[in-house]
C-alpha cells in the first residue's frame, strides 16, 4: 500500500509504498535520510496522535494513501540542545 509522509517543516511530500510489517522507524528513517534529516530527531504524527517507532503500519491502523506527518520531537530528539 502507499503512504504519504508530509515534512511539517517545509510542506513537502513523498508517497512510500509500504508493507504492514513495515515499522514506524522504517519510515522516518526512509524519508529523513531522503530529505537529509537526522532520523533520531523526528516523530511521526498521525492526526492528533504521535505513532509509536516500534509499531508497525498495521498496529498504527494506517490505511492506503492515508497522510502522515514528520515532525520534530517534541521531546527532544538529537537536534535539541539543552542551553544552560
């Protein structure tokens, strides 16, 4: 099935083909090294909800050609430097 991913940062996007086994951390380890993006510093949302790494497409209850989103960690990731 096809996904489509959309970078919340600059409003790009990419249709990915997927399977159900794929992972969460597959897809934003594919696309953040296609946009060139450091893949620890992001999260993937779905709505309102931010999708596990470890889940698979089918535990997230993606659907084909559902949208999703790649976003910053909003817990940090490694981009964030704590400044003191």
């Amino acid at each position: 099935m096809n996904i489509i991913v959309k970078d919340a940062e600059t409003g790009n996007r990419i249709t990915m083909q997927v399977d159900e086994d794929n992972t969460i951390e597959e897809v934003i380890e594919e696309v953040a090294n296609y946009w060139k993006k450091d893949a620890g510093a992001y999260v993937i949302r779905y709505g309102k909800k931010i999708l596990q790494a470890n889940s698979s497409i089918k535990e997230a209850n993606l659907q084909d050609n559902d949208v999703i989103e790649l976003i910053p960690d909003p817990e940090g990731g490694s981009c964030y430097r704590k400044i003191f």
